[in-house]
C-alpha cells in the first residue's frame, strides 16, 4: 500500500513539474520566469462556495501559478524584463461579501477570493461560468501584482489617472486573455470610467501595436510624471491624445454595431 501511494505520489509530482517546464518551455523567452510560491487556504471550508471552488479547480496552486505566467506574458516580452519579484502569493478562499482584492507588495502579496460570489455565480450560471468569472477574476488580481505603476503622480484614489491606469490595465489584461464576452464591448463612457469601459479600449489599441499592453505598461518606468496622453504619444506617435484615440474607438464601437 505505502509503495502504491509513494508511487502516487511520485506520478503526480512528475506531472506537476512536467506543468511548468512545459510552460517555461513553449517560449524561450520565459524559461527563466521565476514562479511564485502560492501559499492556499482554504478559509471557507464547509460552505458550499468551498466545495464548487474544489470541484472547478481541484489543484490551486499549478492553476494560480500557471495564471501569473500568463499575466507576465500579456505585460512583459521576457523574464528578463523588469518584473516585480513577486516570490509569495497569499491566497485565500474566504466566506465573506465582495469578489475579490490583491494587498500586499512585491515580495509578498495577498489575493482574497469571495466563496459567495462563487455560490452565487454558480446559481446563475452553473460551473463552466463559475471557472471562467474566477479565473477571469484572477487575471484581474495577477495583474495588479504584476503591473507597474505610475510615477510622480500621486497613488491609488478613485477618479485619478493612476487609478484608471491600475484598474483599466488589468480588466485590459482581462479580456485580452479572453475572460469579457466581447458583446460586453458597447459604445459610450469615457476613458476617464476605470476599470471595463478603460480596459476594452486600451486593448483595442493592440490592433494598432500588438505590443501596446506592453509598451503602456513601460511607459510608467520611463514617463515621469506619468500621463496617459504622454503615454499614448510616447507609445503611438506624437499626433495622438488619448481623447483622439477614443474617439476613433467610439466610431469603430458604431461601426461594428451595425
Ligand atoms: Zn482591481
């Protein structure tokens, strides 16, 4: 019995390292990503948000991991840019309101998980939904991690650039990996609005530059202080401003309504 266990257990670490190599393998430029350690508890055991959380994703710490590549990969071109050392992700499952939230800094960060936000898309949506909103939300989560931030203007409060940088950035992150339903996508707002209204559009730029996620997200280490119009002229050419470029995005929005 004990041998068949070891060789359990021996099978399913093999499978496990064989997970990452995998990933660091499909791209040479990522071979050396540093993969943070995922410390998991589980805060909400008994509920059922708990058991729908188990049954969607059986293995969290390979799952959170293989996110955070993911994410790095939609900010960076390498791992040997510069990416925050993120070396410890706290996460928790835990029976309260709200969705979810990263705290923390580089080293170490912490990501709440809502186990009643889980049971409550569950019983709207059933589990296919339920994976696709948690690691939906999950991209969002990494990417606060690992984005860089602006310099020299301030932090993070509501109705600044910096905070429609933060929150547009990972929604853009989001739903560049494919976790928006693109009919989500409709005209009207400001760029000004944070989070979805300001992610779709700083993603749609990618159509301009494929890079752009990238380079905006630089721009924060080489623009101070830190503007989105600096930003948008350092990245797409000095004729732009931001206001141009939604307005453009507003007209493709009309167009493709149609
Ligand atoms: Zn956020």
């Amino acid at each position: 019995m004990k041998k068949i266990i070891l060789i359990l257990i021996f099978i399913s670490s093999v499978a496990y390292l064989n997970a990452q190599e995998n990933c660091k393998w499909v791209d040479p430029k990522w071979r050396n990503f540093q993969f943070p350690e995922i410390e998991f508890t589980n805060m909400a055991e008994g509920t059922e948000g708990s058991d729908i959380y188990k049954r969607i994703v059986p293995d969290a710490v390979p799952f959170i991991q293989q996110h955070a590549l993911w994410v790095a990969q939609t900010l960076y071109w390498s791992d040997q840019d510069s990416i925050p050392n993120i070396e410890k992700i706290k996460y928790t499952l835990e029976d309260k309101d709200g969705i979810s939230a990263k705290g923390g800094q580089p080293p170490v960060i912490n990501i709440f998980y809502s186990s009643r936000w889980v049971e409550k898309s569950e019983l709207a949506q059933g589990d296919e939904k339920v994976l696709y909103e948690t690691r939906g939300v999950l991209y969002h989560e990494l990417t606060h991690g690992f984005q860089l931030e602006p310099q020299g203007i301030g932090g993070y409060k509501q109705g600044t650039e910096f905070w429609v940088f933060i929150e547009g950035m990972a929604d853009a992150v989001r739903f560049h990996n494919g976790f928006f339903p693109v009919s989500d996508r409709k005209p009207g707002g400001s760029w000004m609005d944070g989070y979805r209204k300001t992610g779709y559009f700083l993603e749609w730029l990618t159509c301009k530059d494929p890079d752009f996620l990238r380079k905006f997200n630089k721009s924060a280490l080489e623009i101070i202080p830190w503007s989105f119009d600096k930003a948008m002229k350092h990245v797409l050419g000095e004729q732009h401003t931001t206001d141009s470029l939604w307005s453009e995005y507003q007209d493709f929005l009309i167009k493709s309504q149609n």
